[in-house]
C-alpha cells in the first residue's frame, strides 16, 4: 500500500514524561510541575480560562515573561529558590534522566508531549531488531535532537544513534544528560552539525536509518551561520530524510511546532516525498492532558509513516 495523505486528522493525548505534569492552563499561560519545580510560560493556544485558583499560580518556582510579540524572547523571575539543574525522570521503565535547567529562554531542555513519539519510535526500533537479517542493532537518526531525550531513550533499547544539532551549547547539554542517566557506554554520536548539510552527505555516502526523527524549527541557524527557515527548507530536508530510509520496516516522524500551519499541509508534502514506497502515513496534533480537568492543550503537528504494519 503505497502511502497516501490521510482523509483524517488524529489527536494523540498524553499526559508527558512521567516526571511532568501540566497542573493548569487559560488566559494564555501554563503552569506546569517539571520534576520537583513548578513553572508558569506563557501559551497561547490557551484560549480558556485557568481553572486553579491565582493562589496556586503564585506558589510557581519561576514566571517566564515575554518581551514583545514573541511569547519565547523574555526573562525568567524566579520567585522562590530554583537549582542551577534538577532532574526529571523521562520513563519509570528505562533509565533516562534529563537535567531542565532555566536556560534564558523558555525552554527547560524537555519536550513532555513528546513521550507518544518516543514510544512509537522504541516499537520500531524493536521491530527492526526483530527482523534484522544480519542481527546489526537498528539505526536510529534524530535530527534537531536538541538535548537528547529520544537519543538515550533509542539507546536504551540497543540502537545505534545518530543525533544531530546545530547548537553547541544543546550538544553538551544532552551529553549531560547522558552522563546524568549513567550511560556513558551507549552508542551514541553526538554531531553539532547542519541538518540539511549533513543529510546530504549521508545521501551521498548511501547511508540508511530505520527510524528518522525530525524536528525543525520555523527559523534556525546552523553552526556556520546557515540559515533553516521551515516553509522553504522542509520540502527537501523530507526528501533526502526518504532517501535515508532503510527498505523494510522503516519509520519517520515529522515533527512541526508551527502550530499556525496545518497537519494536512505536511502530511501532503511527506505523502509526496514517500510516494514510491509502501507503507502508512498519519498526521495530526500532539496534545497535553491537563490533570484534574483531562483539558488538552495543543502543542504540536506531526506526521508519521511507517514502511509496514507492525504485527
């Protein structure tokens, strides 16, 4: 079955990693409990209002205010005690830990939603295992891989992987992390690299993956100063991404946080990219469960495709 762009659009819920939990939402804002600290960032799909009374926003750690329109340009006000790093656990069955840190921007070096993603990808991994005809481990490549939680997860289940970003200062962070969750003998290759720079040269050396996680930004710059903006670089990034696909049970997830955008607009360029070869397309949005209330919060479009059905 060849894919084909999807006539629906699926939600996928989760209440992120297990050491996350969104606490509450509304007018714009999120508060948020990573590990033992809570945090209030801005969110604007929050169109509702908050449920939890003001006094329990307050008791937040640290309050992220934006400047201007970019709700991820601002500073933090920390407003009881918040260490340099505090850990967070990722999954209770796999021994991955990630520091969050307050790091100038909004980010706390952890994507929860994320976490449906991860599971997709550990079933493909252990699906390609299974069906390796050489007994090699799976292949995994995370590109935009930022501080590294699909990466140590990957390894945690014998994959080989390949992460790639462009900041220097993301690379270490997810060597921490690797140092963080004791797997200092994990078969990880952690490349500061430019995405489409450094896909092209896998193309070109005829490398193959059997699984590729993909996660670029709307606007991004490489180490040397090359420029990714989403609408125009995305369509050959896919392309090549395709190319590196292994035969077989392969399996690629886009992921997209330009939420303006539609789920079925990429769904289409992926469909288009994969069209000779066999296999399931699904997109749609990522979502938050808000606990208490079971709200979703939208985070993020994606797409995937797998070569062939799992059995």
């Amino acid at each position: 079955m060849l894919a084909a762009c999807p006539r629906t659009i699926d939600v996928i819920t989760t209440p992120g990693a297990s050491g996350y939990r969104l606490l509450d939402s509304g007018a714009g804002r999120k508060l948020e409990r990573f590990g033992a600290i809570t945090v209030d960032r801005p969110e604007p799909q929050a169109l509702w209002q908050r449920r939890l009374p003001d006094k329990t926003w307050a008791e937040a750690h640290a309050v992220f205010s934006a400047s201007g329109e970019d709700d991820e340009k601002g500073k933090w006000r920390i407003d009881r005690p918040v260490p340099d790093e505090w850990p967070v656990a990722l999954d209770p069955g796999r021994p991955v830990t990630m520091g969050c840190r307050l790091s100038g921007l909004w980010h706390l070096g952890l994507f929860p939603e994320q976490r449906p993603h991860w599971q997709f990808m550990l079933d493909r991994v252990a699906d390609a295992a299974t069906k390796s005809a050489d007994g090699a481990p799976p292949r995994v490549l995370n590109l935009f891989g930022y501080t590294g939680a699909a990466s140590l997860l990957a390894a945690t289940a014998g994959a080989e992987v390949t992460h790639v970003d462009a900041s220097k200062k993301a690379v270490a962070w997810g060597r921490d992390n690797q140092g963080l969750s004791r797997m200092g003998e994990a078969k990880i290759r952690w490349l500061v690299d430019d995405a489409m720079k450094f896909t092209a040269r896998e193309v070109r050396r005829g490398k193959t993956y059997d699984v590729v996680l993909l996660d670029p930004p709307k606007f991004g710059r490489g180490p040397d100063g090359e420029v990714f903006d989403l609408y125009r670089h995305v369509g050959p990034l896919v392309e090549d991404c395709v190319r590196l696909l292994a035969p077989g049970p392969s399996a690629m997830v886009l992921t997209v946080y330009a939420i303006r955008a539609s789920a079925l607009a990429f769904a289409g360029l992926v469909a288009e990219a994969l069209a000779d070869r066999p296999g399931r397309l699904s997109a749609g949005e990522l979502a938050l469960e808000e606990e208490g209330s079971g709200r979703l919060l939208p985070t993020s479009l994606y797409v995937r495709w797998t070569g062939e059905a799992l059995p």
